[in-house]
C-alpha cells in the first residue's frame, strides 16, 4: 500500500542513491527533470521518469505538487534553480515536505526563505566535525521513514588508514551501494584541505591515507566497511 508520493528534482549521484534504497511498494517514486539524458540514465534504473519544467507552475501540478506529491526533494546541482523550485512548490503546496541540497553556504537561508523544510549544506563539515543538522530528529525521520524506510541508519566518519586498500584508488572506485549499502556523503581530502567535498558534485578524489569518507548507512555496514579498508594493500 502507498503511503507516500514522492518526487526528487535533479538526477544524479545522490538522488540515485537515494532513491535506489526506497521501498517502492510503500512508496511511490517519480524522477522529475527537464534534461533528457539524465531521465534516460534513471529510466534505465528502472525509476519512474517525468519530464518536468521547473519554472512552470503548470509542469509542477501536472506532477501532483499541491495535489498528491508528499515529499519534494530538490537535488539540482545549481542552488538558484532549487531556490526558484523551493519557491514555486511552497506557493502551489503549503503542507509540503521540501528537503534541498545546497552547494554555496549563503544559499541556505535563501532555500529557508523560499519555503524548504531543511536544507542539507555540505559546508558545515569541517575536519572530523559531523554537520549536525543532518542529525537533527525532523530531517532523520524523514530521511529514515520516508527515504529508507528503516531506522538503524547512521551518519559516520571513516579515516583512510596508512597502508590501506584504498591507497592510492579513485573515488569512483568505492560503489560503496553495491559492496556495503552505504551512501557516499562526502570526501574530505587532505590534499585539497580540511572541507567537506560533497559527493553530489560527482568531483573525482585521488584516495590517500588520512582522507576521510563521510558514509551514511546502517551502523552494521559501516563496520564492515571500516573493517575492510584497514586489510593492507597486498605489494607484488
């Protein structure tokens, strides 16, 4: 039975990983964007597409805002285009639940503003410092009940130990969904200083020991993981 209707805007990285760990008989998924070759990525996941103009308040009622539509996910990599997203989907849906990423510190108070329920900034990792409004009960129940479904799930730091498997790979490399049902938050890579790189931006990261993996995911797989990464990279 379908207890949620749900639409995330933007298909990429984090949308994918998001939307692959739905339960999809509880809930009903669509993908919205206006970029056809991203629809075809998501339809060959087997998602449920829509070619959605955001800009237009008709586009946006043909898909269910303000009729069906429970929960809106703004996932553009622009923060104008979720800003412009956030402010028409509160004006057509008041009880809406708006959950959007932003890329530059100062668009958060404006997605706020706009009408977003929370807003998930990257920027507020730094170092070993978790970004605590993630951890907050409003955005883990949604992400728990709504998006996963589950209640075990945890936000974690793993540090790249020396001589570890990882050395000297490619982020790309990790298909952290496939081998460990976790979700790839984010980098923080020494090399490049001590912010969170975040994983939406698809940026590739050179792996070195001190690095550190920011994984959301059930507490049992991230030991796992941390237990796999620490195997010494075998030299011939």
């Amino acid at each position: 039975m379908i207890s949620k209707r749900i639409v995330i805007f933007g298909y990429n990285r984090l949308s994918y990983e998001l939307a692959k760990r739905m339960n999809r008989d509880e809930y009903k998924l669509i993908i919205a964007d206006s970029d056809t070759k991203r629809l075809a990525l998501a339809f060959n996941e087997g998602f449920i597409t829509e070619k959605v103009d955001y800009r237009s308040d008709d586009d946006l009622k043909k898909i269910g805002i303000g009729r069906d539509i429970d929960v809106l996910f703004c996932f553009f990599t622009e923060d104008c285009e979720n800003v412009f997203l956030t402010l028409s989907a509160r004006a057509l849906a008041k009880d809406l639940q708006i959950v959007s990423v932003v890329e530059e510190p100062q668009s958060a108070e404006k997605l706020l503003a706009a009408g977003a329920n929370k807003v998930i900034n990257p920027y507020t990792v730094c170092g070993t410092k978790i970004y605590e409004h993630i951890k907050k009960p409003a955005i883990s129940d949604l992400m728990d009940h709504v998006v996963f479904g589950r209640h075990d799930l945890n936000l974690a730091e793993v540090e790249i130990p020396r001589g570890s498997i990882l050395e000297n790979t490619r982020s790309s490399e990790l298909r952290l969904n496939e081998r460990h049902n976790l979700i790839l938050i984010g980098i923080i890579d020494k090399e490049l200083g001590e912010d969170l790189h975040f994983a939406l931006g698809e940026q590739e990261h050179h792996l070195d020991a001190g690095d550190i993996l920011v994984v959301l995911g059930p507490s049992r797989e991230i030991r796992a993981f941390k237990k796999e990464i620490e195997k010494i990279k075998e030299v011939h």
